[in-house]
C-alpha cells in the first residue's frame, strides 16, 4: 500500500472496510454492532433525511461540542440539521426556535460552556396537549430524527414522545393540522440520547458529560482554598454538586486528599461528629495546618436527615474550637470552558449519534450513546433508566451497602481506597508511622524514570500508604536509576507523601537514564545493598524499557528476580500496553487551555491563522486529540504521512474557510511529524499562500505541556493505578518465597506493566510487549487513538472516511461493572 498519501491511504482502507450498502435497509441495528469498527462512512450516503439536535434540563460543559459534532457530522452524511433552541419549551412552541444549522453556525461554540442553543424546564411537553404541538413542530420541517442532550428525565420524556408518535400523527391528521401523506413520510420517530450532567449519576456510562469539567472547577477551588486556609490554620466544608449521587464528592475528595467526606450513598453511622471530630483532632496533631471536608449537597444520616455544610461547621466548631468556613461552590461546577475530555467526549458522542440514528429501523428501541472505556458505544435507553432508578431505590430503603454496589465496582473501589488513603497512620500492627519498623520483612521500593510528568505523585503517595497498610518497607529512589547507582535511597513515612496527590512534576526527582544506561551492574549491587524486593518503575517509555532490561538480564543478575512493574507515566502516551498514560491528560488540558487563549488573542484582528507545536515525540497522541479539543483544521503526525500535496491541499481548504467568513484557523503539527515539513516550513507555506486573505502565527508550546497540577482523571487514575500495583506485587512476593525466606522469581510475568486497555486495567508481561514496540521511534505499533484521525477530518470539513465504533450489547452488559480492573 502507498502511504505516501493519506487520502490515497484512507481511500484504500475505505474499500477494504466498507460494507455493502449504506443504505437503512441494510444497515446495523443499533443496538448491536459486534466487531465493526472501521466501518466506510460514504460523504452524502443519508441524503434527504433530517436531524434535530436540543438540549434539555441542566446544562453541562461539553454540550457545544456534542452539538457541532451532530451539526457536522449530519452535513458531512448528507442530512438538513436543525436547532431547537430552549429544548422541549422550543419544540413545543415551534417558530424561530426552530433553525436550520449550518457548518459555519457551530464554528468557535466548542470552547464555550452551557448550551449555545439554550436549555430550559417545560411543563407543557409533560402534558399531552404539549407533546401534540411538538409532534406538530417537527413535522412540520419532516423532522423524525431527534439527538436528545440531558439527563435521565429529558432522556425519559423523549422515550415517551417516540412512544406516543403513531398517536400524536393520528390526531393531527384528524384534527386537519396535517396531511395523511405527511404523516406517511413521517411515521416513525427515531431517539438517541447523550447524557449531559455534571452529577454523573445516569448507570449505562463511565462518564456523562460535563463531570469531568465539573470536577475540574472542584479541584481548582480545592487547591486554591488550601493555599488561604493553611496560612490561617483553617478548616474548610465545602458543599459540591450531584443531587443523590456522590461521584463528585467522592472522586474530588479522593483526588485532593480531603480529611473527611459525606455523600448519600454512605450516610455516617451514630456518633459520627465524634469521629470526624477526634480525626481532625489527630490531624493537627500531626502538624497539619489546614482541614478540608467535603460534603455532597444531597448528604444525610442513617436516618434520612439532612447533613448540611453548615450543620459540619457548627460540629467542628463547637467541639474543636477551630476556626471553620463554610463554602458552596454551586452553580461554579456547571460553568466555564469545558476540558479537554469533554471536549472530546462530546464530539464523539456526537458523531455516533448521527450514525445510530441513520441505522435505526422502526423496531429499534431508543438507544443512548455512551462511553465504555475508550469506546463510543450505544446501550438501550430505558435499560440504562431503570438501573438509575434502582439506585435511589436502594437509598428511599435504606439498603445503602446496595446503593453503593449499584452505583459499579468503580466506586466502590474509589469509596474503599479514599478510607484507606485518609488515615492519619498505617495500622499499628502493620507499620510505625516513620515507615522503617514493618511487620513484613521485606521493602518494596519505587522510582521515576523518563521526564516529569503529571500524575507520578499521586501514585506515589498512594503507593507508599497502601504497601505500609500492607506492612511493608517503601524505599524512596531520588533521581532514578542515576539516583540508585548514587545510593540516593530512603525509607519513605505515611506523613511525608500527604500533600503529595496535587503536586506536578516528580518529588523523588526523575532522570532519562535507564537501567542499562546506568549500569546493570551497578544496579544489581544496589539492589542487594538496600535489600529490594519488589520494584515500582513509574514514568515514561524509559521505564518501561528499564523494566524490559532488567527482565532479559536475569539469568545474568539474581537481583532482578524480583516482581517488578511499570506504570507508564508520560504526556507523550507513547508506551505500549495501555491506552491511556498519566499526565498525558493534565497535558491535553493545558495545551486546549493555550490554544483557546491564542485564538483569542486574535479577536478583533480579522482572519488569523495559527500553526501550533505540540510534543510527544514521534507520537501523535497530544497533536490529534489536542486537534480534536481545539477544534484544528489539520493536525500532522509521524503515523499518518503526508507530502506537498497534502499540505497545498490544506492551504486551499484554509483559504476556502476563510473566504467562507470564518476568521481564524488552527493547525497542529507533531514535534517529529516529518523531518523535512518542520514548523517552520509549514508556517512559511501558509503565510506565503496566505498572503492577501489570513495572517499566520507560529507558536512552539515547549514544556508548559508538562507543567502544572495534574488533573483530577491523573490524580484518581494514578492512586488506582498505585493500589493495583500494591496488591500485585504483594502477592507475587508471598508466591515466590523460598526455603530460605528470600525472594526469586524469573517468571515472564513477574516483570509487567500496568496499563489501561479499554476500561480494564492489566498487568502484561514487558516481554510480550516488546513485540509490540517500535523501538527506532519509541512508540506501540498498534495505536487505538488513530481511528479518530476520519473525525478530526470530518470535524474540520475535510472530505473523509468515519471509523464508527461498535460493540455487542452482551460485552457492555457482561463490563458494565467492571473497574478500571
């Protein structure tokens, strides 16, 4: 195959991934798409058909984009798409509310929170008489394509109307309001929900949108409350968002290491303020200066009453006499820019609800398209509706050991490890709190290795509490294997990783140095020297290469013999063996941060160009997901080539934007996406070919990619990913214990890396992943994040083919509950 060019490329994977017919008689259901991603999305293949896209009930960050990817993705297949501005209240009453949209109607909305089209409650649509001028409006325009933004309850009444559609087309004929071959042409009414909602409360969905970006504002105030009440050795309640549902609280209180927490799914027992009280107490006397307790606003007692940020206050007040303010973030967790996830998210939801309402036939029930690791997938409406349900059912009977198992095996874990994680010392049996006396005689110790990244903290503290929980030595490496061969080693403390969950960067120090770099020699005497039983390599694809070195040297070196694993750490999310890497998304939030500030910068300064470089190495991770969460024109890659052609191609498809009255553009290029097209080139090619009709800037971002706190999905992945770890090492020691009480093993998977794939997070052997590598560019041959590059493409208004993703609903009801493991 030639892949000299991508549209030649992209057209040959078209045919050989294409199916029959494109047409809605031979289409998939909806509801089942076993093995079928890579399907050939043909432009203008659904002509003549119409979609309605609107928002209802709260909004959420994240609902702009899912609209500009039904608007276009719509366009791009052929159909008319239309707004209904102010949701149901637009539909029933009809007029200007409803508008045809164009692709340049949804340009510069992504970056926006809330709803552009507007959001609102409405009574009338509960009614009959209100559904019946709905069904009115909407054949009106031969609308019988509905894209449903909200939550449970507007998902719920959307169900209802498809129900009632037959009906509600009967009465108008009857009544004269329409034609009996009106309602011919629109006899049936097809719904796909996306579920838009901070509270991450709706049972189908890892996550809905806006939760992310909630829990963004969350940490941001966490963090910046923790700077004022440390100088005044404070406590701080603060009250957070999510109605019945915990998850904001839990996962913020998880990911700024909160002193106490309270949500619906776990009422405290009897005597509770004595215990959150005595905790406090510990707290300081352990020399913290500060408190911070996070209440949900739908938080109560074994009994059904009310716990109010305010009823916290008064406790710790009234019984430690310490200084207590009480904050209400409120409607804060619903505003700003959106994340880069749910900026993402929402594109891709989008996208896919285009193609399953194109699919559906009359018998297919309503689906809603949610996210399944990092799959788009689409799971029956009212069965993801009556799971919801089953959990306020479960807390109304106070069977709360229910509700929390309904809720998935997710949370559970998080509520588990957030117990653990808070206490003030490791159980006295297990460890003393300097963490050097230990029940177990043996140490585990942990090192960074690559460059910094956001995230490797977390695991960090994470790892130390949960390995002393378990009674065992955690020795410190500073500096990596550099640090090591130094004899830069020491035991770690319960107190001394506290403050650590929120911290960029690396607190032991990292170094590029692997192990071989260093000395495998070297590395061994030190190995014996500090007595190490089991190792915990954290960073980027030097870590997971070090690990690789030490497993083929065992028969060389005894020392290596030891359970080893690697988490993979690293903005460029170039390691093989899992999807997702740490920092890689603290990395894309802030590069969607800058990008959103370039483009601002050229307000009022009409018809601006901007060419962007990313890092990454010869991954193209950051460029294309970055493109996807700014809304780029183009982003260049080393895995997609590209020559002359293409670019002067991209030139022309800019200047046809432009001329279109769009003013700015965004084009992303890889650091090392071709070694003769550099940044430079590039820039110089559009200023050239633009002169006339755009300006164009260049901007190098540099390592304020790497910078920062990491986000709150690095912080609650990473102290997952910490506890994995802990347990696996723990029990692959205990299984290979010889006679004489030491520690071998040469086993292929003892020597492991722990990544996410999919939404299960797995422990593969490094061996077996060396097959997977390309070394020369240090990336994973295979790379699941590329069969989104057709939807950046479709995004920007290039001509292209769609990957759909597709899974059976058996695979999503037998993973539903699994964890990220």
């Amino acid at each position: 195959m030639d892949l000299s060019s991508p549209k030649k490329r992209r057209r040959q994977e078209s045919e050989q991934n294409s199916v029959p017919s494109l047409g809605r008689k031979h289409t998939l259901s909806s509801m089942t798409l076993p093995g079928k991603e890579g399907l050939f999305v043909e432009k203008g293949c659904w002509s003549g058909n119409s979609i309605a896209v609107f928002t209802s009930g709260g909004d959420s960050q994240g609902m702009n984009a899912a609209v500009r990817a039904v608007v276009r993705m719509g366009i791009y297949v052929g159909c008319r798409v239309y707004f209904i501005r102010e949701g149901y209240q637009g539909m029933v009453d009809g007029g200007v509310n409803i508008e045809e949209a164009t692709w340049a109607s949804v340009s510069g909305i992504m970056q926006k929170g809330g709803t552009t089209i507007g959001s609102a409650r409405c009574r009338d649509f509960r009614e009959r008489e209100g559904r019946l001028k709905a069904a009115l409006h909407l054949v009106e325009h031969e609308i019988t394509n509905l894209v449903v933004i909200g939550g449970d309850g507007s998902l719920t009444g959307a169900n209802l109307f498809r129900q009632e559609w037959s009906s509600l087309l009967e009465e108008l004929v009857k009544n004269g309001k329409i034609s009996q071959d009106i309602a011919d042409r629109c006899q049936h009414l097809h719904i796909v929900g996306m579920v838009g909602s901070i509270d991450n409360d709706f049972c189908g969905t890892d996550m809905t949108i806006g939760t992310d970006s909630a829990l963004h504002r969350i940490i941001e105030a966490v963090d910046a409350i923790r700077t004022t009440a440390q100088s005044h050795q404070r406590a701080f309640v603060l009250e957070v968002m999510g109605r019945h549902c915990g998850y904001l609280a839990l996962v913020s209180a998880l990911a700024s290491g909160a002193s106490w927490m309270f949500i619906p799914e776990a009422p405290p027992e009897a005597g509770w303020e004595e215990k959150m009280c005595h905790h406090l107490s510990q707290e300081r006397n352990f020399g913290q200066r500060l408190n911070i307790i996070i209440v949900a606003e739908g938080a109560m007692d074994r009994d059904r009453k009310p716990i109010s940020a305010e009823k916290v206050k008064n406790v710790i007040v009234e019984r430690l006499n310490i200084d207590t303010r009480v904050t209400i973030l409120g409607h804060v967790q619903r505003g700003g820019s959106p994340s880069a996830f749910d900026r993402i998210l929402g594109t891709r939801m989008g996208a896919e609800s285009v193609l399953a309402l194109m699919e559906a036939k009359p018998e297919t029930p309503a689906c809603v398209i949610s996210l399944d690791g990092n799959q788009a997938v689409r799971v029956p409406l009212m069965q993801c509706v009556e799971k919801t349900k089953s959990v306020q059912h479960a807390m109304q009977s106070l069977d709360f050991e229910e509700a929390v198992k309904q809720r998935g095996r997710s949370f559970v874990s998080n509520f588990q490890t957030y117990k653990t994680l808070r206490k003030l010392k490791p159980p006295t049996s297990a460890c003393d709190t300097s963490g050097t006396h230990c029940q177990q005689p043996y140490n585990l110790a942990m090192m960074n290795v690559g460059a910094p990244a956001a995230g490797m903290n977390s695991v960090m503290r994470a790892f130390v509490r949960m390995a002393q929980t378990e009674g065992y030595i955690v020795l410190g490496i500073h500096d990596g294997f550099d640090g090591l061969v130094k004899g830069n080693v020491n035991p770690i403390s319960w107190m001394e990783v506290h403050n650590w969950v929120g911290q960029g960067g690396s607190n032991l120090g990292t170094k590029r140095v692997t192990a071989s770099q260093a000395g495998l020699d070297k590395v061994a005497n030190q190995f014996k020297k500090f007595n190490i039983h089991g190792l915990l390599l954290i960073g980027g694809f030097e870590a997971y290469k070090s690990v690789l070195e030490l497993a083929e040297k065992r028969e060389t070196f005894p020392e290596f013999c030891i359970p080893m694993v690697a988490i993979p750490c690293t903005i460029s999310n170039n390691v093989p063996g899992t999807d997702f890497s740490l920092g890689c998304d603290t990395s894309l939030n802030e590069i969607a941060d800058i990008c959103d500030r370039i483009k601002q910068s050229a307000t009022g300064t009409k018809r601006r160009v901007f060419v962007v470089e990313t890092m990454g190495g010869y991954c193209g991770y950051l460029a294309t997901m970055s493109g996807l969460a700014g809304g780029a024109d183009q982003a260049y890659i080393f895995e997609e080539k590209f020559g002359i052609k293409d670019l002067q191609e991209d030139v022309a498809h800019m200047t046809a934007k432009i001329e279109d009255g769009v003013q700015r553009g965004l084009v992303i290029r890889n650091e090392h996406a071709n070694s003769n097209y550099t940044t430079d080139f590039i820039y110089q090619l559009f200023c050239e070919e633009g002169k006339g009709l755009f300006s164009c800037r260049k901007n190098v971002l540099g390592h304020m990619q790497q910078g920062g706190a990491p986000s709150p999905f690095d912080r609650n992945l990473g102290t997952k990913l910490a506890t994995k770890a802990v347990v696996h090492l723990v029990k692959q020691i205990h299984e290979n214990i010889r006679a004489d009480g030491t520690v071998y093993t040469n086993e292929a998977d003892t020597a492991t890396l722990l990544g996410v794939v999919r939404r299960v997070s797995k422990f593969t052997p490094v061996q077996e992943l060396a097959k997977e590598t390309d070394f020369e560019h240090r990336i994973p041959k295979e790379e699941w994040w590329l069969k989104l590059r057709p939807l950046l493409r479709i995004m920007s208004k290039h001509e292209s083919v769609y990957e759909m993703q597709g899974i059976s609903v058996e695979d999503i009801e037998k993973d539903y509950d699994s964890d990220m493991g």
